[in-house]
C-alpha cells in the first residue's frame, strides 16, 4: 500500500517528508504533493474553526493500491464536536490530519522530535481507519483513540500485532 | 464474541447526527442515525438499539416525547439527552423522567466518549444480569426450590463456598446439573460481573485443549493464522468452570497446575508472560480419586482443584424432587412448543417416579418433551414416554404383569433388593428368583 501525501495550505516540505518517511508496515513508501483546493467555504467564522466533514469531501479518492491523507495546520471540528485531531472515511482510503493542536508548548528541540512523532501516529491512525480499522484497545498501538496531545505521546507510530494482521489481510 | 453495541443518533441536523455516527463508528459501535421522534421509533423496532443519542429539540416529537416512547418500547435501552445551552433545564426535566444523562453541543470528544463508553458498560452488565437471572430462573426448579435434603444441602454449601476464591470440585452422575451449580456459584460470588467461561474438557484433543485453554500466538502451529485469547485469558476477574476434568491430559494438567500456582500463563508459541486472575471451578462423572490410585490422573493437580467438593446427587436418590421437576419441564416446553397441556395422568407420574433414571434431570427433560410431541389429548399418558408402556397394554398375563410390576418397585427402590422386597411383602430370596426368573438385572 502507497500513501499520497497532501499538503492543504502550506505545509512545511520537511515535516511531510519526515512523515511519509516514518510511516510503518504495512505502508510501502508514497509521494508528497500539494492540493490546490480552498476551504474557505468549510470555514466556521463563528467557531474560527475549519469543518473536517466538509473538508475531507475535497480530499481525492486515491487510485487502487493507495491511500490518500491531508496534512493541515487549520483546526478542525466536527459539527457536534469541538475539536477534532483528524478525520477518515472509514475503508475509504482517504483521511485528513491537523497538526493544529498538536504542538508542544515549547519549541526547543527535543518538542520538536515529540511533535514530529504526533504527527506521524495520528496519520498512522487515520489511514488505518481509511483501510477499516476501528479503534484499538491496546494501549500504545496507533489505533488506539487519543483525546489529547500527551494521549498521543502514549501511543507509538506502529499498529499493535492484532491491528497489523488485520491491516494487511485489507491490503491482499 | 459479543455483538456490538448498537448506538442510534437521532438529530434533525444531517451534519450533526452523522458526523457523530462517523466518530462511534470509528470505536466499533454498530451506529444508526435518524432524522426525527417517528424515524427513530421504527429504527428502535426493527434493530433493538442499546444506547440511544437524542437531541432535545426536533420538530414534531421532541426529545422528551421520544424518551418516553422508548422507554414503553424497549425499558433497557440507554437514552442520552443532546442538548444546546439553552435547553439545559429541559435537559434536566429528561433526567428526572429517566434519561441516562445529558450532554450540551458542541461536545467535548473526551467527555462524549467517556460518556457513551459508560453507557456501553452499563447495558453490557445489564445483559449479563439478565442472562444470569434467565439462566438462574431456568435452573430454579432443578436447583434452588428443590424439596429434597440432599439438593437442599448442595444449595447450602454453594451458598457458603461462593463468596470465597476456593478452587471448587462438583462431581455427579451426567445429566445431574453441574455446570447450573458452577453458574449459580458464579452468580453468587463477588466475581458475578465478571465473564462465567466454560470449556468442556472431555470434548477436545489434547493439542486442541491445550490452545483453547492457554491460546497461541500466530505462527504457534501449523493454521494458527492469528493470536488467539485462551479460555483462562477470557475469564479474568470471573470464573473459569473446566467440565470434564477427569479427561484433561497429564501434561496439560501440569500445565495447569503452574497457572493455579503461579496467576501467570504463557500463550502457546509466546513468550508474554501474562497474569490471570479467575476463580477455578472444575467438574466430572468420573471418581478422581480412584483415577489418582490408579495413576491416571496428578495427585498435584487433584489436590489443588478438591479444595472444596460438591457432590450432587442422581435423580434416582432424590426421586421426591421428581413431581416438581416433571410439572417445570412441562410449563417449560408448552411454552416453547405453544401447546396446552393439563398435566400428568396419575399412571404417567408412577412411571416417572418408578423408572431408575440413569442420564437423570437432562434425560427427564428430553422424556418429557418427547411426551409432549407424542401427546395429542390434553394430559401426559404413561404410554408417551420412552421407557414404554405399561406392559398391561402389551401383553396382559398374569406373568407379564408381574415382571412389570417387580421392575417398577424396584426401580423406586433405586434397586434395593432389601428394601424391594419388603414393598412386595415377600421375602429377598423369593425375589432374586423372581429377578433371575424375569431376566431383571440392576441398570
């Protein structure tokens, strides 16, 4: 399986390398490209946040043998909820990833490494449930549902044995 | 493995109620979503939703109205109450008219998770009472308001071993009812609302016991395409019921041993070491402690598992429990089969009490469901059961009559010749003559 990596908006060249880069089984190698798409019509003027349902519909369906997932510094929020790390259509190979809340509070280094590191489990998250993996009640696999940014400290950017086999029986 | 738990949103906001069908279903929540009171009703209907998402305010039949329909439809099911912030107070008026508790838009991912996941585990220990209380109420005549001292004993020390950990040995006759003992134990200790896991020892071939019992990882063996949790992994803070002890291989009974000892297990082809915490309650027909004498059986393992032993009587010594018994199994089964069926007529209740049953409560069980198949007018005769007619109706001589006659008596007297021979008023001698005359052997 391929992963097209999509910058919406600017993304730094360096941070979606690192990713694409990082990503584990069953995830082969992928590409970095950007998506020319607005979203000022998914912007929520009243909640200064970003609809994630209304902006994954402009995120490609991927060809046969890839999956497609967007990079985004914008908040996200799904209408009931008030934020959201990312979002997929379950199975359907293409997902969305903010970085927005993710950050560390300091900038120095070593919360840089952390930061990275949040950014490629959550897309390791997300295109697992674009294959069809629902969430994970092992406790440091990356499909396990975080609610917070040090939630996702506890996880590690690969799926736990069960989710893995799983995912690669999706990909035969 | 349990169905999953099924959520409804019901919201007359299309991008409300689907974007939170798409965050459940992300947690493997069977999720439906509904427009309105109505559409949510006809869902509830037709698939039996655990937890429901209601919004407060919808046109037409608001949140309140919904909430009390369900509760009429279907009183188990979970209701949350969805709620802006103006709405609160009547948010608070669905709590007092029972809703589960309410939750104000936009919600916090972290708290409508946390929220729906104790839904979840609510309904999932209510439908673990009701599966006891079910399996319980099923059981009760058979067990609980039996009139006869022995079951009454084996109730009363049920009553004392349960609240303990002890590891538990119930033996008996097949058919006698151990794993509805092994149950109500489980129902009444402080591990009720953990799993009751049941492997039936006897049935399986040892490679097979043994990756049942342990589990393996994938790779173990040859077909073992996944991890797989054993049976002790499963009941983890309940109660682990092995039927068929007597049957366990020597070197899976080591294997056992190790665990009981050490709270820890391996799975097969692993090297995880992970811990078990379950309450051990064992089972068999077979006279362990011959088969120990004997060498067939670790008198290690025998000693750890009879900590405390049950020893459950056959039908055949508790024959005054029978009356009782036969009247249950026929409410039972004149349910199952829609009939109306009066009762017993008074030669089919002799015949019930004179046969020695040997597969005891669970082949009275089958006679009687067999009769009620059998019978066409509105009371059980003696000629529906399978031990047969009464031999009157077959052969009328005076002979037949009385090798009939003599098996029944002895039968009631579970074959005490002694005591058979005093209910005819003639002497042992001249029964046994009888007995050899007749062909009559002890079953």
């Amino acid at each position: 399986m391929n992963v097209r990596l999509l910058g919406l908006g600017e993304i730094p060249p360096a941070l979606a390398e690192a990713v694409l880069a990082a990503l584990p089984r069953p995830f082969a190698g992928g590409e970095v490209a950007s998506l020319p798409a607005s979203f000022e019509h998914c912007y929520d003027r009243t909640r200064a946040q970003v609809d994630a349902a209304c902006l994954i519909e402009h995120v490609p369906g991927p060809e046969p043998g890839w999956s497609n997932l967007a990079l985004t510094g914008a908040d996200l929020f799904m209408p009931a909820l008030t934020y959201v790390f990312g979002i997929s259509h379950l199975g359907g190979r293409r997902g969305i990833v903010s970085w927005f809340r993710l950050h560390p509070e300091a900038e120095d280094a070593a919360t840089q490494m952390r930061f990275l590191r949040r950014i490629t489990t959550e897309a390791v998250h997300e295109l697992g449930h674009g294959l069809g993996l629902v969430h994970c009640v092992v406790p440091d696999c990356a499909m396990h549902r975080s609610l917070w940014p040090e939630g996702v400290d506890l996880k590690r950017p690969e799926y736990c044995p069960a989710c893995l086999t799983s995912l690669e029986e999706r990909c035969r | 493995m349990t169905a999953p738990v099924r959520i409804l949103v019901v919201d007359d906001e299309p991008h409300v109620r689907n974007s939170l069908a798409a965050w459940f279903r992300e947690d493997g929540y069977d999720v439906s979503v509904a427009e309105s009171g109505r559409d949510a009703l006809a869902t509830l209907a037709r698939e039996g939703t655990n937890i429901l998402l209601v919004d407060i305010k919808m046109p037409g039949m608001d949140g309140l109205e919904l909430q009390r329909k369900v509760r009429e439809l279907a009183p188990d099911a979970t209701v949350i109450i969805m709620t802006a912030y103006a709405s609160v107070e009547t948010a608070v008026q669905a709590l007092k008219e029972g809703a589960y508790d309410y939750i104000v838009k936009p919600f916090d991912p972290e708290a409508v998770s946390r929220l729906v996941r104790k839904a979840a585990e609510r309904y999932s220990l209510l439908a673990e009472n009701r599966a006891l209380r079910e399996r319980l109420a099923d059981a009760s005549p058979a067990l609980v308001t039996s009139g006869s001292p022995a079951m009454a004993r084996v109730i009363e020390l049920v009553d004392q071993v349960a609240p303990t950990d002890t590891n538990v040995l119930i033996t008996g006759e097949s058919g006698t009812g151990k794993e509805l003992v092994a149950h109500l134990m489980h129902a009444r200790s402080t591990r009720r609302f953990g799993p009751f896991v049941v492997e039936n020892c006897g049935a399986l071939a040892e490679g097979v016991l043994e990756s049942e019992l342990f589990g393996h990882e994938r790779g173990a063996f040859t077909g073992a395409v996944g991890r797989h949790r054993g049976k002790l992994e499963m009941a983890d803070e309940g109660t682990l019921f092995l039927d068929e002890i007597g049957d366990v291989p020597s070197r899976v009974q080591v294997d056992l041993l190790r665990v009981l000892q050490e709270r820890t297990l391996k799975r097969v082809g692993g090297n995880e070491t992970i811990r078990v915490d379950f309450r051990l309650v064992t089972a068999t027909h077979r006279d362990l402690e011959a088969e120990v004498a004997a060498g067939r059986f670790r008198d290690d393992f025998f000693f750890r598992i009879n900590v405390f032993q049950i020893a459950l009587p056959p039908l055949r010594e508790r024959t005054e429990d029978i009356p009782a018994l036969a009247e249950h199994f026929l409410a039972r089964f004149a349910t199952q089969m829609n009939r109306r069926i009066a009762g017993f007529a008074p030669g089919a209740m002799d015949a019930l009490l004179a046969y020695p049953w040997p597969g005891n409560v669970r082949e009275l069980a089958n006679a009687i469901e067999r009769a009620m198949v059998l019978c066409r007018g509105d009371r059980i005769e003696a000629s529906h059961f399978p031990f047969g007619a009464p031999p009157v109706a077959a052969d009328r001589s005076l002979v037949a009559v009385e090798a009939a006659h003599i098996r029944q008596v002895l039968a009631a007297c579970s074959f005490n010749v002694a005591q058979a021979a005093r209910e005819l008023d003639i002497d042992r001698v001249t029964l046994y003559n009888k007995m050899k005359k007749y062909g009559i052997e002890r079953p």
